[in-house]
C-alpha cells in the first residue's frame, strides 16, 4: 500500500497521461513495435505484419490502461509490475532473489518467513514466466492447428480448424502484449529496486535524489526525448541463453538492477533536466533492452512450441505435424 500511495502522488506529478507505474505509453508502445519488427523470418508471418507490429504497440500497455478497474483488480494485479530488490540482491531486506522459487505459492512462503507478501515485495518475475508459458502453449496450438488444416485427411475438420485459428490469433496477440508489458516493466531499473521513486529512506552517502523521479523519468522525459528510431538501433542482435526461462528471467531482471546506481548518479549529474540529452540517452538503452529481451522471448517461446503437447487428452505437437494424429478430438474436447 505504501508503493501504491507514493506512485499514485508520482502520477499526479507526472505531466505525461499515464505516467507512473511502468514505462508511459510512449515507451512501452516501442518496446512492443520495435520487438515485433525485429522478429526473425522463422516467426509465423501473422506476427510479422504491419498491423500486428501496431496492434502488439498498443497491447503492450494494456496492464495499465485497465488500471482503475475496481479495488480488487487492482491491489491484486498491482505487484506484477515490479520486484523490490536490494543492492545485496534481497528483497525488501528479506529472502534472496536468487534462486527464484518455483511457484508464486512458494515465492509467497518465503516471504512470510520474513513477514513481508508480494503485494509489497512484487513478483515481476512470476508476471513475466507465466506470459511466457501462456505464450508458448498458444503457439503450440497454432502449430497444429496449422497443420492440421491443410491435411487433406482430416478436411471434415477443416471449417472447425480455420475458426480455432482465428481465436488463437487474437489470444496469441493477446499474451504479447502483455508479455510486452511486464517485459518492459523490468528493463526501467526504478522498477526492480527498494530505491524505485527517490533514494527512499535508506543509507545515503552519495546524496542520491529523494525527489519522486519515477515518473518524470518514465513518462515526459521519453515522450520529449527519446526517438523510436534510436530505440530501434540500439536493438541487439536474437541471444538464446540456452538455460530454463526461470534463470533467463532472474537474469535479465537483475541486470536491470545493475542500471539503478548509473541511473541516480545520471539524475544528480543532471542528466533528466531540460536539454540535457544524457537522460535520453539512458532511457533510449533500457527501452531498446527490453524490446530485445522481448523478441528474445518470443522466438524462444515459438521454438519451445515445436515439443510440447496441446489439448485433452494432451497429444505431441509433432505427432500432428508429421500426420500421425488427428488433433480434432483432443482440441475440441472429449470431456
């Protein structure tokens, strides 16, 4: 409650509509467009076209345009979009970070060892997996489904088939945008630290700003001051980390963190007011940090489609692809 009070005062001093809480608008419509732009060839064509490139532009902020929903939509959604981690790597003072429990459920009995939850704490992470997971089980699905369709031995099927794609585009679409967002949420460093709206009332020997930046920085400092062009440049090369999406998370996340110190000591150098181009320049990395990390996420996502299961009774997406099952019955629900 103490995050949402002093980002809920941030918004209202924020000059950008829908300023606090994550990247504004402005940023968080580039991270989604300049991923999708930069997806590899082996991506389905669907979500390398020009209008689902600004479809997944306005997705992406979808997590915070529903905000003010209602009381209970919002306390429970509100910790998907950060994590409170210290400079020891702890949160709040409590557990590690590192290894991340398993299941939200876990993450939730660790920190009441500590008598803290994740509402107050955050659990961004868990955000980012289950998007992925959800990701990757639809694209499954289109693979099938895809399959499926041009089988000439399972036609009778076909208008069923060609309707279920329709829908699995729109839920796949869907899951980007959101994976969009909380992808995002992690690449602002202010969202991955116990110091995410001023220095906060902690050891401060540096003489780090106490003022509410948080939004000012997120919101009207990347309307007026960062390019999409330069975002779209600085985008980085596809990286597979060839580990589980556990481990790339908790990475990702906490050389997010690693950006917390440069970015105070670029605010005390000056850097975030008027004319001074370095605090752009800040911005434009981290924004271009998570439209990488998002692509990246992606096509790990379509690649781990290829050898999972779909349906019930669950059958292998490879048994469909090579035309050894008809996917009908199990897509459409034995009960």
């Amino acid at each position: 409650m103490k995050r949402l009070v002093a980002l809920a005062v941030a918004a209202l001093l924020a000059t950008a509509p829908g300023g606090a809480l994550a990247w504004g608008g402005s940023g968080h419509r580039m991270i989604g467009q300049e991923a999708m732009r930069s997806l590899p060839g082996e991506l389905p064509g669907f979500l390398r076209s020009p209008r689902t490139i600004l479809d997944v532009g306005e997705l992406s902020r979808e997590p915070d345009r529903h905000k003010g929903a209602g009381r209970l939509h919002d306390t429970d959604r509100e910790g998907a979009h950060f994590i409170d981690i210290d400079e020891q790597g702890k949160l709040l003072g409590g557990p590690m970070m590192v290894p991340l429990a398993v299941t939200r459920a876990d993450y939730a009995t660790q920190l009441r060892l500590f008598n803290l939850d994740e509402w107050k704490a955050g659990y961004l992470p868990y955000a980012i997996i289950d998007r992925y997971q959800q990701l990757t089980i639809n694209l499954a699905y289109w693979r099938v489904l895809n399959a499926a369709i041009v089988n000439p031995a399972w036609k009778g099927n076909r208008v069923w088939f060609k309707e279920d794609i329709r829908r699995r585009e729109a839920l796949i679409l869907k899951d980007i945008g959101e994976l969009s967002h909380f992808v995002g949420d992690g690449s602002q460093p202010l969202h991955v630290s116990i110091h995410y709206n001023g220095w906060g009332d902690y050891p401060n020997p540096n003489g780090y700003t106490t003022a509410r930046i948080h939004a000012p920085f997120e919101g009207e400092m990347v309307k007026s001051r960062v390019s999409q062009v330069d975002v779209a440049k600085a985008v980085a090369p596809f990286r597979s980390c060839y580990c589980p999406i556990e481990q790339r998370v908790t990475d990702y996340l906490l050389k997010s963190r690693d950006q917390v110190i440069p970015l105070y000591e670029m605010e005390k150098a000056g850097g975030m007011k008027p004319g001074d181009p370095r605090g752009g320049t800040f911005a434009t990395a981290r924004l271009a940090e998570g439209a990488s990390e998002l692509r990246d996420l992606i096509v790990e996502a379509w690649r781990a489609s290829a050898t999972t299961k779909v349906g019930w009774r669950p059958i292998a997406v490879q048994d469909v692809l090579s035309g050894k099952v008809n996917p009908y019955v199990a897509l459409s629900s034995v009960d």
